[in-house]
C-alpha cells in the first residue's frame, strides 16, 4: 500500500495543496499517508491511540527519514484533519484521482453513480454558525441525523457517501459526503453536473431510477445518462404492457434475452427506451405469483403480531418463536422486543385509580373509592401530583393506596419501610394497623429489627429454611 501511494505521488500532491509549515517534523502528506496505512487495521481505536498502530514499524521507511510514531500525535493529526475540511475533501479527491487516473490511464468516458450511508453511535448534536459568519464564509459542515438507513439501523445517526466510479476497473474518480437526510433523487443531478464541469469530460454516467425525474433530467440537460426508467411512471407500465410486435426490436447477443427499442420524450427530454424482456422471467411467473400471494399473506400476520402488547417480554418471545416455528421458506431477522408505555384511563390520572380502571370500574365508582383511600393514607391533598413531586414516604403510600383501592381481603407487603426514614415508617406501620383494624389481612416482611420489636402481632421468623414462631 505505502508503494501504491508513492506510485500515485500522494505525498507531494498533498504537500502542494496543503503546504506544510517548515517546523513540523512531519508534512500534511505523510500524515495523509499515515491514516492511509491505519486504515488497514485500526480504524476503530481513539485517535490518541493513533500512533501505536506504528511502534514496532519501520516508520522511517514508510514515510520518511528522521519520523518516529510519536510524531504521529492526535494533534498533529487533527491540524491536517481541519486543513482538509478548510480545503474541501472532494475538491482534493478530485485532484488526487485526476493524478492518478492520468498516471494509470484510467479511462472516465462511462462512470458509475450511487450513494450509501454510514451508521454512527453517538449524539452528534448540530453545531450553529457562528454569528455573524456568513454561509459563503463558513466552511460547510455536514450534518449528522437520522434518515433513510441502507443498512436497516433507523434508530441511528449517519451520513451519506456519494461515489463515482469508472467502469475501468471500478477506480473511484469522485467522492462527496452528505447529510444523513439527504435523498438521491434530491442530490444526483447536482453531481453529475460538478463532475462534468470539474473532469471537462463528457463521461456517460449511469445511475439507479432515483435519478430518473423530471427536475433531475431537465438540471442535467445535455449530459449523457443512463439509467432505468421506474414502472410506477405511465409510459413506462404501459410499454411493460404492449405487444412486441408493435415495437422496434434491436439485435441482442445474451442468450435468452430480448431487446425493443422506443423513441421517448419525457420532461422535454428526447430519450431511447429499451425494453428487455427473458423468457426465463416469464417461466417463473408461474410460481412467483403464489409465492407473493404467501408472502403477504406472512406479512399481514406479522403485521397483526407487532400490533400486539404483552404483558411482559418472555411473553413477547414466546408469541414471536412460534411465528418463527411456523415459516417455511422465510426466517425473521433483525428482531427486536420494545417497551410500550400502558394506555392511561382518560383525563389527567390519579395513579391510585389506574388500578380501578383497568379493573373496567365505571367513573362514578371510581370516584367512590378513591378519594377515601387518599384521605386514609394522607394523600388528599396530592392527587394531582407526579411521582417526582412525592417523597419517598409518599410514594410508599400511594403504593399502598393502590394494593388496597380495591378492598382485598389480603395484603403483602415485602419491606415496606426498606428506604424510608424512622418518620416516614412509623406513619407506613400506621397505616398497616388502620388496614388491619377495618378487616384486612396484612403480611409484612422485614429485616427492620425495630419494627418487630414495637409490634404487638403476631411474627414468624424463616432460619435456615424453616419457620419459627417467636411470637404468637
């Protein structure tokens, strides 16, 4: 690699367009050339850890006399970094791959369009302008969101890639990033129109049918292009749709394929459509509407399964294993469970009511019941509160005032004071005796010695696995 970037003068090119300080021990282009050579294996480690991928290198062989790894610091590197961004990275793409396409005799008359995107962790939140910097002076910076994922990860931030290859060899010839949210169709006529005017070449340039629009054929003009027409446009279904013999068929020389040709203007664009047609596509027609007839149906299901709440995630991957255990011929991937919030009853809550009315009480009977269980454990004044606004003793209570809204005929309680203070217990014991006192079985577990101690009922202790009555 360290000779194909010499071949190409990377070094020099780079050290022209970015000319180095004469104090810096190492050059802009044995920088650039340095992150060239990381790329082969350390891409994913800290840019302070940069210079360990080179301890145990002949660095001096590979980048030049006197250069050690520490020359190599995240400093050094972020410096040439910023000069390529205030350089404008497909400006020196552009002049890297002209250099080399000239050195290799890379032909560029028929080129390749296509974008992709890259995934990244992290919040990379939006950085403003600073005021009083106008767009032409500032450099322009990508941004980083959420937007169409290639690779099926929505719930993460990219950006695009934008590529231009030639169909010598597939040599990328230009290169441009863009915002994570930015779409084909939006952005590929601009390109093709920058590379024709910076390469001054009339290169054929073939694109996917998100190139294929009226703005994007009219901002292109004269460029020649190639690309696939999308069916979803009515001239296109219905040449898909006509007989052949009313067509003009070409000479074609891949075996079992067949070509028509047809004479199209479309957003004021003269164009030549080509029809291909396999009879092995129709062959399968036979089996593929069946087939797609199955495939929605599996569809509709799974639709109906993810419409679905469960009352708990085992529950969730029990339903999705036997969805599995019923596909033949299809497997499910990318599989995730979510947490879903519960529908709250309607109006402002009371979270001491939720209980009543997912029980299906009616409101009047809800009304009945709740406030009298606020008043019994202190609360009435507090009913329109969130949890966050409640003290810990308070937030105990309202648990409590949700086990017994009901009025059962037993209550568990498993530690009731564990994280309160000695007030906030004493008036949670309280509270447990007034229930007891009105009919209501109360159990209370504790390893508050205390509380055993001021209590007047009956304890049992579990030792070892048994029970022992200390008091009756």
């Amino acid at each position: 690699m360290a000779a194909l970037v010499d071949e190409i003068g990377l070094v020099e090119l780079t050290d022209e367009l970015l000319p180095p300080h004469p104090l810096n021990h190492i050059s802009p282009g044995q920088v650039v050339k340095a992150m060239i050579l990381n790329g082969l294996g350390f891409v994913s480690a800290p840019l302070y850890l940069f210079s360990e991928f080179f301890e145990g290198k002949p660095v001096e062989h590979l980048l030049g006399a006197g250069i050690t790894a520490a020359h190599l610091n995240d400093d050094r590197l972020g410096r040439v970094l910023d000069q390529l961004f205030e350089y404008g990275t497909t400006l020196f793409f552009l002049n890297v791959a002209m250099q080399a396409a000239r050195r290799f005799g890379v032909n560029v008359s028929q080129c390749h369009l296509d974008s992709t995107s890259f995934a990244l962790d992290g919040e990379y939140p939006t950085v403003a302008r600073a005021e009083g910097a106008s767009e032409a002076e500032a450099p322009q910076a990508i941004e980083i969101c959420r937007g169409y994922s290639r690779d099926h990860r929505p719930e993460l931030k990219q950006f695009l890639v934008n590529l231009i290859c030639s169909a010598d060899g597939g040599v990328p010839v230009w290169f441009k990033v863009g915002s994570g949210n930015e779409t084909d169709s939006q952005t590929f006529a601009g390109l093709m129109r920058a590379f024709a005017e910076q390469w001054q070449t009339p290169a054929l340039m073939v694109a996917d049918a998100a190139f294929y629009s009226e703005p994007n054929l009219q901002q292109v003009g004269s460029l020649p292009w190639l690309s696939r027409v999308p069916q979803t446009l009515k001239a296109a279904q219905t040449l898909v749709d006509s007989a052949p013999d009313s067509l003009s068929e070409r000479p074609c020389d891949l075996d079992g394929y067949r070509l028509w040709e047809q004479r199209q203007r479309y957003a004021g664009v003269e164009q030549r459509w080509i029809l291909v047609e396999s009879p092995h596509r129709r062959e399968s027609e036979d089996w593929l509407k069946p087939l797609e007839k199955q495939e929605k149906g599996l569809q509709r299901s799974l639709r109906q399964l993810c419409s679905q709440v469960f009352a708990c995630k085992p529950d969730a991957r029990d339903a999705l294993l036997r969805f599995q255990d019923s596909l033949t011929g299809y497997t499910l991937t990318q599989v995730a469970l979510v947490s879903v919030a519960a529908k709250r009853p309607p109006g402002r809550p009371k979270r001491v009511a939720f209980v009543l009315w997912a029980q299906g009480f009616s409101r009047k009977e809800i009304h009945r019941r709740l406030w009298p269980t606020l008043k019994m454990v202190g609360l009435q004044g507090k009913a329109q509160c969130f949890p966050d606004e409640l003290s810990g003793g308070e937030q105990q209570r309202v648990s409590i005032a949700r086990a017994v809204v009901n009025t059962p005929p037993l209550l568990l309680a498993d530690e009731p004071t564990g994280n309160l203070d000695a007030d906030n217990s004493l008036q949670v014991i309280k509270i447990l005796k007034k229930l007891n006192s009105i009919g209501i079985t109360v159990i209370v577990t504790t390893h508050d010695e205390h509380l055993v101690r001021i209590s007047n009922h009956p304890v049992v202790q579990i030792k070892n696995g048994r029970l022992h009555h200390l008091r009756r």
